[in-house]
C-alpha cells in the first residue's frame, strides 16, 4: 500500500526551467520534415483541477464522468491508501477522498503546481509536433488523449491505452525542496531531471514504450542495449531538434564525453566479455540508471549508461544503411545479431 507523502513545513522553493531550452541545433536536423498539413493538435486537459477540487460525495461521483479509465487507475492505484477503493463504501470511499485532497499540504502542493505551469502552451505545442511525426510514422497507432495530473510524488507519467496523463509534480525544478527530503528519498542525479524541459521527451518515450514493450526472451546485454537503443532512435525521429542530452537523460558534457570515448566504451563491453553475457547483474552497471556507469576500469566520470549510448549508436549506423526499414520495422525487429552486423559498427 503506497503511504502518503508529507511535506508540511516545508518552504517550497521553485524554479521554472525554460521550455524553449528542450531543443538544440544538432546534424539530427537530418530527420526534420515538413510535416504542416499532417499536423496533429494536442490539447492537454487540466484533470488535476477537477480531482484537487472536490468538496462534497457528490464531486466526487462526478470524477467518473470525466474519463473512467483514468479516474479508475488514479483511485486504484495513487489513491489506494485514502480513497480505501474497494474495501469501504461508497460514502466511506469519498469521504477518505475529501479529506486526502483538502489536507493543507496537498492543497499547498497544487497550489504550487498551479503557480509553476499556470499554461501549459509550450507543452503542448512541443507534445503536438512529437505527435505530428509519430502519427507520420504510425499512422495506424492511437493517439493519446493527454492530461494533466498531480500524482503527488508517486509517477511522473501514467499511460493507459488510449490516454495519458503527465504528473506536473514531478517537473517542478531541480531546487524544488520536497525533492530533496529524506521521505522522497530521491537520488541526486533523478532530481536532475525533475525539470519542465523533460515532460514533453519523458511522455513522448512512455507512449512509444507502452507501445513496444520487449517481449522476446533474449537475455543478452546485446539486446538490451539494441532494445534501447531502438527507443532512443525513435526520438531521434519523432523530435529531430531534441538535444541528444534530454532523450537519454545526460547532464551538460555527458555526451561529450561519450563521443570522446566511444572507441574505449565499446571496447570495454568487448574486452570484459559483457556484449554476450546473459546474466543481467554482470551487466548491470552498463544499462542502469544512476550517477554513473559502474564496471571494471570505468571511471566514475563517466555518464550512466553507457552500453544503452553504444546500443544508440549502433541502431543509428544500422538505420543509416536501411533507408528502406521504417521506424515500425525497426521497433519490431528482434534480430539484435543481424542489426549489429548490418550496422557494421566499430568506433
């Protein structure tokens, strides 16, 4: 059972990171088209205004009325330990309700949400060109309906099969101070990223996720880091102007570093026998998320994931010999063996 989150008598410090800041100027700008009469328009719904407001049994019966799935899976599964869904009554189930969202410190924490992202303009004009480029690329896929949500502190995207909702209370600023609290218990190089330029990549690669997810039973780091590598590919597609920093989630110099020591990283997967290892704790430190890569001679300055940047790597050389294979062959391709020998990669 998921144990609510307290912040009281914290003095919430917040910083808006700059939207405009999402986009570089990179030679990926070779996947930009002109895509103005497909343009798909994203409007994002405001839910959190209508969960965050309820005061009586009977708002509380209207939230269903907005989209049931989601309400549903916010009650089951954020709301669980107040709403006590399933296991009161009804007038017992919205009782627990009002009390949860009238409790200061949830009503001081969107009112903060409210403040930071006031218009959401900019999100969702960033969601609607991904978009765009998706529906280019999948034309035969959904696209979500999108909403806004305040989880709090327990998701930073929630997708269902035809909609999605972004947790506004995840992006409020790395100098936002709940995160920083031993409650949260949130690593540093994660509150990194609790930034508003990373909505619009983080919902982009949820979506494309919950719409490939892995299921074939090749355990080798050679999958894994093809697998991601894939992903990571996708946006390169579906936001050509994205900073290569924001799709994996480096901070300033990480790529640099990366593509000054590309020959050392790939050698490394090489020399310590990993690329063909099945045994996911031996390879580990190269995939998983953290402030940095961990193995054998890798200097912690390194960025993390490092085999998951060299799998990039790998499907981008592949792709750039394969200008028949779309993005959908591509994502449902699992001969790992025949796109690394294809791309020919070898830094």
């Amino acid at each position: 059972m998921i144990k609510k989150t307290r912040i009281k008598g914290l003095f919430l410090i917040v910083v808006f990171a700059c939207i405009t800041q999402l986009y570089s100027c990179k030679d990926s700008n070779k996947h930009r088209l002109d895509l103005s009469d497909e343009r798909i328009d994203i409007e994002i719904v405001r839910l959190e205004s209508d969960l965050f407001s309820v005061a009586n049994t009977e708002d509380y019966q209207n939230l269903s009325a907005l989209d049931s799935n989601l309400i549903d899976v916010y009650k089951s599964r954020i709301m669980v330990s107040e709403t006590r869904e399933g296991y009161a009554t009804p007038e017992e189930s919205a009782q627990g309700y009002i009390a949860y969202v009238q409790n200061p410190d949830i009503q001081h924490l969107y009112k903060t949400v409210d403040s930071v992202f006031p218009d959401l303009g900019q999100i969702e004009e960033g969601l609607s060109s991904a978009f765009t480029y998706y529906h280019h690329y999948f034309p035969d896929k959904t696209i979500p309906k999108m909403y806004s949500i305040i989880t709090p502190f327990r998701a930073q995207n929630v997708t269902l099969d035809s909609a999605m909702a972004i947790c506004l209370d995840m992006y409020l600023g790395a100098d936002f101070m709940p995160y920083q609290t031993p409650q949260l218990q949130f690593p540093n190089f994660f509150i990194r990223r609790l930034r508003p330029d990373y909505i619009v990549p983080n919902a982009v690669r949820a979506w494309v996720e919950s719409d490939y997810t892995r299921m074939d039973n090749d355990h080798r780091l050679l999958a894994e880091i093809i697998h991601q590598g894939k992903i990571l590919y996708t946006l390169d597609r579906l936001m050509p102007d994205l900073a290569d920093s924001l799709k994996i989630g480096y901070k300033q110099g990480q790529i640099e570093w990366c593509n000054q020591n590309e020959v050392q990283i790939w050698q490394h997967l090489i020399d310590e026998e990993l690329l063909y290892s099945t045994e996911h704790r031996t390879y580990a430190g190269v995939v998983s998320d953290g402030p940095f890569s961990k193995g054998n001679n890798v200097p912690q300055d390194s960025p993390a994931k490092i085999g998951v940047w060299a799998g990039w790597q790998i499907v981008r050389a592949y792709m750039d010999k394969q200008s028949d294979v779309t993005l959908e062959d591509l994502l449902n391709d699992t001969n790992y063996d025949e796109i690394l020998r294809i791309s020919a990669y070898k830094p």
